[in-house]
C-alpha cells in the first residue's frame, strides 16, 4: 500500500537500495561490539541523506519534514532499526532550529558540516531531577562578557561519547525570576568540550551502538554567538521542533514494525510443523493482518502530520497521535514476530528479538503514551488538565 509521490517513492527506493549493504548482520554486529556504524553514516553522508530535509544553500536537499521522515522509515525498515536512524537522527530534524532562528552567520558556519556528517553532535536536553518537565530544568548558563559560563547536569545524551558538538538547552534566568516558567531558558549549539563536560555511559537494553549518557557540566564555556536565537527564548524554539521529531520518529516506528512484519510472513511460509506451513493456521495469520493494517494506518497519520508540518499548518494532534499510534502499532508487530518464530524468536540469529527490544524506544521518547493521552484528551476533547 502506498500513497507516496513519485519523488517521495524515489527517496524511499534510493535509502532502501543504499541500506543492502548494511543488513541484519552488519547491525547484530554493531549490536554485539558496541561500536558507532561508521560505515552506514558515512554512505549516508556520501550520498546526501542527512541533508534530505536541510536548505539548499547550505549543502541540502531543500526538502520537507515528510521526506526525512520517510529516509529515516527506510533505515528502519531496511533492518537496522533504532539503531541505524538513532545514529543519524539529529541531523534529519534538530537543525531545523537553526534554520529557523539561527542568524545567517550560524547557518553558514554551523549546517554545512551537519550536512556533510564532518560532525557529530549530541542534542542534551532531559535532566535527572526534570524528565518531560522541561522548565523545571536546573542548569544554568551565567553570562560573562562574551561568553556563557555552564554548570548543570544532564540525562540520556545520545551519542555524547564521541560528539564533537553539543546542542544544550540550558536556564539563563533562574525559573524563580521569570513571570513564566517557560521563560529564561536559551538554545546553544557549540563545541563539545570534554575538559569540563564528562560523559558516563548508560548501559541499556538495546541500541548499543548509539551510546546514551548523563552528563556532568562543569564550567565549559560557550561563546555568546554560540547562542541561538534570543536569550531566555529557548523554551519556543525547542517546541517548534517537537514536532518534527514526533513525526520522524513515528516513520521510524512503523519501520522497524515492518521489518519485524516481513520477517514473521516469511517464517510463516517457510516454517512446516505437522506437514503444513505454519502460515496456514489462522492464529498465525490474523495477528499478523491485524499488525499490517495497524501499521499502515499509523503510517497514515504520520504522512498526514508531516504534510501538515511542511505546508505551514498546525499539526500538534496529527504529530502526537502518529508518534502514539506507530509507537503501539511497531512494538505489536515486533512481539508478534517473536511469537511466530516461536522459541527461534527468542534467537539472535533471527534478528526479531533485536527488533523487539529497539522497538521498546519509540514507546519511551521523547514523550511518554500518557503525555500524548493527556494532550489530544485536553486539545482535541476540550477535557480539563490532569496534571
């Protein structure tokens, strides 16, 4: 099924071509050693991916949201999973915050090694004390003449282990000293600097080769054209890009549910117990009908909040119900394609319980089902806040 323009369908064929060279066994490997897939970024970078959605002048394709959810869909779907998209996320969507604020000084200097994947950069955000509270955020960033002098700490910092950037929202005006709680926070983008920032690994269930961290910030120094946008104006900025990265993530969600679909037909058909394909049984089949039109109507929406996004309209319901929807719609596949391989589902080899347990992130971040419950409950319903 696909309702996919022709250069939307060109984009999906290209990524999907691209990534037979990085299958299942090149990403059970990443997930065995840990180590960053060079390799696939690279050829991601060689052949324009990560600037699929970046403006032209700088390197990119000039092309919408929609399109770079869909490179990352194919990513996904191609058998690597949160894995492979994780490693290049950032540059699909986080940038948009300096196309949009940045001043035409940052955008020349800051996007073209973005685009060109010279750099790699770790988007801090989340604290230990604040989870999806975001103005309770407690790091702070005095300036001093022609910098920024930071302290604070910080939580599930992807790809802080080799980052040479760092894309820190941080307080400027203590929460206490604003008429709103969302005021005084500001975005910078600047220079990972490890002789005052410490990264400590976290190990986690899946995604290895992506490493997540918590972050010690004491004193690292960032110049004050490091900023972007206005002071104390973070807070909006970073809302203009949730949804994107809402949208995104939902492609990559149904992604990784239709590699775990694909592999779970093809074991139905192959696999003969009793002198029958087990793909004959109805309680084999109907779970995994049920797992595609879950998975397309999800996919659905995502297209629909990413045609919202690009043509300048809201798309704050449509982007959180594509995130929940493919979320929910990615992880049944995958535990569906667990059980239908039955105990080899519980097998490296077969790949599928890797993609159960990446599925799992989509579910977590970067907000929980229940937030996004509560939001179409108060936007769309007109219910009171819960919370």
């Amino acid at each position: 099924m696909t309702i996919l323009g022709a250069e939307q369908q060109s984009i999906r064929d290209a990524v999907l071509h691209l990534c037979r060279d990085f299958g299942d066994p090149y990403w059970l490997d990443r997930d065995r050693d840990g180590e960053y897939p060079w390799a696939f970024q690279r050829a991601m970078a060689r052949d324009g991916w990560l600037g699929v959605a970046m403006p032209v002048e700088f390197g990119g394709s000039g092309l919408g949201v929609t399109e770079g959810a869909l490179t990352m869909q194919a990513v996904a779907e191609s058998g690597g999973c949160m894995s492979a998209a994780s490693s290049i996320a950032f540059c699909v969507f986080a940038p948009k915050v300096i196309v949009e604020f940045g001043t035409a000084e940052q955008k020349a200097r800051m996007l073209p090694p973005i685009i060109k994947g010279e750099v790699i950069s770790t988007f801090s955000i989340t604290e230990p004390d604040a989870g999806l509270d975001t103005t309770s955020i407690r790091t702070m960033a005095v300036r001093k003449g022609d910098h920024y002098e930071v302290k604070g700490r910080k939580v599930w910092a992807s790809l802080a282990q080799r980052a040479d950037k760092l894309m820190l929202l941080a307080r400027t005006t203590p929460k206490a000293e604003c008429e709103r709680p969302t005021d005084g926070l500001s975005l910078f983008y600047t220079d990972f600097d490890r002789s005052r920032c410490e990264a400590r690994e976290i190990e986690k269930m899946g995604r290895k080769c992506v490493d997540s961290n918590e972050l010690f910030i004491d004193g690292i120094e960032i110049p004050v054209e490091d900023r972007i946008g206005e002071e104390g104006k973070g807070f909006g900025y970073l809302l203009k890009g949730l949804n994107p990265e809402r949208i995104v993530l939902a492609a990559i969600a149904v992604g990784i549910g239709r590699a775990a679909l694909a592999k779970a037909v093809r074991y139905a058909k192959d696999r003969v117990v009793f002198g029958r394909q087990i793909g004959m049984n109805q309680s084999i089949q109907h779970p995994l009908a049920v797992n595609w039109m879950e998975l397309e109507a999800a996919n659905l929406m995502m297209l629909r909040a990413g045609d919202l996004y690009d043509t300048g309209q809201p798309c704050g319901s449509e982007a959180n119900a594509a995130k929940f929807l493919a979320a929910e719609a990615g992880f049944k596949a995958c535990t569906q394609a667990v059980m239908t391989h039955g105990g080899f589902g519980y097998a490296k080899e077969f790949h599928v319980e890797r993609y159960l347990r990446e599925s799992m992130i989509p579910r977590i971040a970067p907000v929980s089902r229940e937030l996004i419950m509560c939001y179409i409950a108060e936007r769309e319903l007109g219910l009171p806040t819960s919370y």
